[in-house]
C-alpha cells in the first residue's frame, strides 16, 4: 500500500468527509489543500447520471469562460492557400493545408490541443480521421471548429473557449483557472461552466441529470460542491 505523505494528510484533514460546500468556500478550501509548489490550478469534475456507451446520451458542448484561465492553448488550423496569413495573424501555431495533413498521416503525431478547419478541407482530412477522432482533435461544426471564419475561431480558442464532453465513465471536466486568478472570477467560471452543462442534458435522460460536483486544486484532495 503506498505511503500517504503528511502533507498530503494534512490536506485531507482540512476537507470535512461527506460535507458539499458552497463554491466559494470550495475554492478557498481548494487553494489551501493545494498539493504543488508550482502554482497549479483549480479543476471541476460533473458526474452524470448518463449512459455513456448510448450517443443519445453524449453530453458536449462550448463556452467561452468570463475570465482566462491562463492555460495556453496550442491550435492547428486546417486551411486553404489564401486563408494561412488570415489564420497565422489571428494567433494559430500551425497553418497548413495538404501537406501538412499528409505530414501528421506520416508521423501520428498530434502536438496541439485544438483543430480548427474550413469547410473545403474537411474531405481532405479523411485521411487523419482515425488518429485525430479518438484523440479528441477531429474538427466539428458542432464545436464551432469548422468554419468558414478561422480567423474568429482561433481568437475565441486563445482567448478561453472551452470545448466539454463527457468521458467513457459520464463525467465532465473542466480547469477553471490558475490557482492564482481570484475567488470570485474561479467562482464565475463555475457557474458559467456548470449551467453549460446542465443545459446540454440530452434529452433521453430523464432521472437526475447531475449526480455530484467536486473540485480540487492540481493534485489536491477532491471537494464537493453543493448546488
């Protein structure tokens, strides 16, 4: 059995076992039971009362939180030849069109968190469907990543929007900021993501939707939200 530390213990001690707190007094518990000593950030878990394994239960969805969470976001657009300076200026780190799809086919290799793509490249992305589909990366028009706007995609994705879907297990996750952003701006970014979710109940659920609700600081100790 592995040895709990005794900082981790005393991180632990500070959480009061079955007890949901208000969101505000969740993120300053979250801060204090902060487990690093560089500066982490604050995460939401929503487990669902879903069927994970039933598409009509999926639950996804796309918000653009109030406040940033300081997480620098790496973004590769799928685009033709006249639209790479549009989608360069607009802050993409990777451009291209053909051969750079030809280039992940080649190496698998996927060094970025979000795709953007316009509608004309998307048959040509066929390709590269089954490495970027299961890794989360395939663009959607459902997500707002195909679009004949790059540009204004890709300052939404730099500037916060988030892209949320359940896992295999029926939760949702989320970073709602560093741990250094202030109580009330983590607090608001809650609260816009948890009614984000909330409103995208599929319809095919009909018991209770939200099961529980915790946060935790990176690597902290998991506390309960009351809502």
């Amino acid at each position: 059995m592995p040895k709990i530390s005794k900082r981790l213990k005393e991180a632990h001690s500070l959480v009061e076992a079955g007890k949901a707190y208000s969101i505000e007094e969740a993120i300053e518990l979250a801060k204090k039971t902060a487990m690093t000593k560089f500066k982490g950030s604050v995460e939401v878990h929503i487990n669902l009362s879903i069927d994970a394994k039933q598409s009509d239960q999926s639950v996804r969805g796309q918000i653009t939180l109030p406040h940033s969470t300081g997480k620098s976001v790496r973004v590769i657009a799928f685009v033709t030849a006249g639209k790479e300076d549009e989608a360069k200026k607009a802050g993409a780190d990777v451009v291209g069109g053909e051969e750079l799809i030809k280039e992940i086919q080649g190496s698998q290799k996927t060094d970025f968190d979000t795709a953007v793509a316009e509608p004309a490249m998307m048959p040509k992305l066929a390709p590269v469907a089954k490495i970027l589909g299961p890794r989360g990366l395939m663009p959607s028009p459902r997500t707002g990543t195909v679009t004949a706007d790059i540009a204004k995609a890709i300052k939404e994705i730099k500037a916060g929007r988030l892209d949320f879907k359940n896992d295999d297990t029926g939760n949702v996750h989320a970073t709602l900021g560093k741990s250094d952003l202030g109580n009330s701006e983590l607090a608001e970014n809650f609260k816009v993501f948890y009614q984000a979710v909330v409103r995208a109940k599929p319809a095919a659920v009909k018991k209770q939707y939200v099961s529980t609700v915790t946060i935790n600081s990176t690597m902290g100790p998991g506390i309960k939200v009351q809502v």
